[in-house]
C-alpha cells in the first residue's frame, strides 16, 4: 500500500503542534508582562 498520504498528514500534524506551542509560549510571556521589562513611560514622554 502507498501510505503518502499518512506521510503528509503526519507532517501536517507535527507542523500544526509546533506552531500551537509555540505560539501558547508567546502569549504566556505577554500575560506575564516580560516584554514590558525596562520600558519607562515617564521617561518616553519627557523627549
């Protein structure tokens, strides 16, 4: 039997659960405000 198609739908798979964590990662360091480490409003508004 010709099983390319199995071969493709695993790559799909295996490329859906990559960009799925990876993206779950990123809105956990936005939640935790990370990003925002070192940024002065005050500092922005006095230039």
């Amino acid at each position: 039997m010709d099983y390319s198609i199995y071969t493709v739908l695993g790559v799909l798979v295996v490329i859906y659960l990559f960009i799925s964590i990876r993206n779950r990662n990123k809105s956990k360091s936005r939640k935790s405000k990370k990003f925002m480490d070192g940024y002065n409003h005050k500092d922005r508004k006095k230039e």
